[in-house]
C-alpha cells in the first residue's frame, strides 16, 4: 500500500471532480511519482483502466503548455439535451396543469398569472409523471407568459358620510338574525 486511506479518499474526491482529460493526467502524474506498480496501484485506486493511465502519460509528455489552457473539452453539442427536447409534451402537460388555476387582468388579455407556485406546480407534474425541477417551471412560466401577481394596496377613496350609519346597520342585522335563531355569517369574518 502506498498511500493511507485519508490520502486516498482525498485523492479520490479530488479525481472525481476532474474532467476527462484531467482525470488521465492526475492518475498518469500520481503514478509516475510512485514508479514500478503506480499504474496498477492508481488504476484500482481510481477506478480507471490501465490504458487510461498510459494515456495521460504519453499526454504528459507530448504536451505543449498552451494546451492545459483549453476551454472546451467535448465537442458542441454534447451531453445531456434539456427536457424541454426529452418531454415533447412538457408544454401541453404543463398548461393542463394551470389551466384551473389561471387568473388574469381584464382590462389586458395578454397578463395573466397562477394561483399556484413553483412548488406546487413541480408536485402536480410529478403526480403526471414528470419529473423537473423549479428553474424549469420559471422557464415555462416565462415561456407561456405568466407574470407574478403583484399584491396592490389600494388608497381609501376617501370618507363616505353614510360609513357609520353602514356599520351601524350591519350590526343591527346581525343582532336580529341572531336574536331569531338564524346563523350569521360576514364577509370580514370569513377572511
């Protein structure tokens, strides 16, 4: 054994965090610096193939120091493609999902907003079978023009000079309903 176990489990950490092209030279840098049976003990240290390790070596020594300095690693194009391309019915799904719980402005038919926020919306795709994230459903959001409501504090119109006799009535009627036997039920207490 060449290295203890928290060596190696900090190598290990530090491994998987590079890219490719850099994982094949760290394991090719960390085996020639034990010599005879580094690249075994590297390659079932890290996991990776023989051949791996002999590649990043000839790298090493083939390399021209402008090269460390690349920022592309694969070709355009790759990886992962977004969801929006691996649920081609993401939109429609999404919109049944708002559908009930769309609200809008009258006075522009173009503002519209939900109910529901982002947290909700990722649970009831989950409970259809889709399973994505809350930046995604921002996305979506923007895409099909919804907007955040926006709470608005309106300014008192000012005073009415029947205001009292209103409040005054209400709690007269509230007293005969109550006094009769019926239920009372107000609009304030309902809040």
């Amino acid at each position: 054994m060449y290295y203890s176990e928290e060596i190696e489990s900090e190598m290990i950490k530090f491994y998987q965090s590079l890219n490719e092209k850099d994982k094949r030279r760290y394991a090719a840098i960390e085996a020639k610096k034990l010599g005879h049976g580094g690249i075994k003990y590297m390659s079932e240290l890290f996991g990776c193939n023989r051949n791996t390790i002999t590649e990043g070596k000839s790298e090493l020594e083939n390399i021209e120091v402008a090269k460390f300095n690349e920022p592309v690693i694969r070709e355009k194009g790759g990886g992962r493609k977004s969801c929006f391309e691996n649920i081609p019915e993401l939109d429609e799904i999404f919109l049944s999902v708002v559908q009930e719980q769309t609200a809008g402005d009258p006075m522009d038919a173009e503002t519209k907003w939900t109910y529901l926020n982002q947290g909700e919306i990722v649970e009831k795709l989950k409970e259809k079978g889709i399973e994505i994230s809350m930046p995604i459903v921002r996305q979506l959001l923007d895409k099909h023009n919804y907007v955040k409501r926006k709470a608005q504090k309106q300014l008192a119109t000012g005073q009415t000079a029947n205001r009292n006799e209103q409040f005054e009535n209400i709690a007269r009627l509230k007293q005969e309903y109550g006094d009769a036997g019926e239920p009372v039920i107000s609009k304030l207490m309902c809040l």
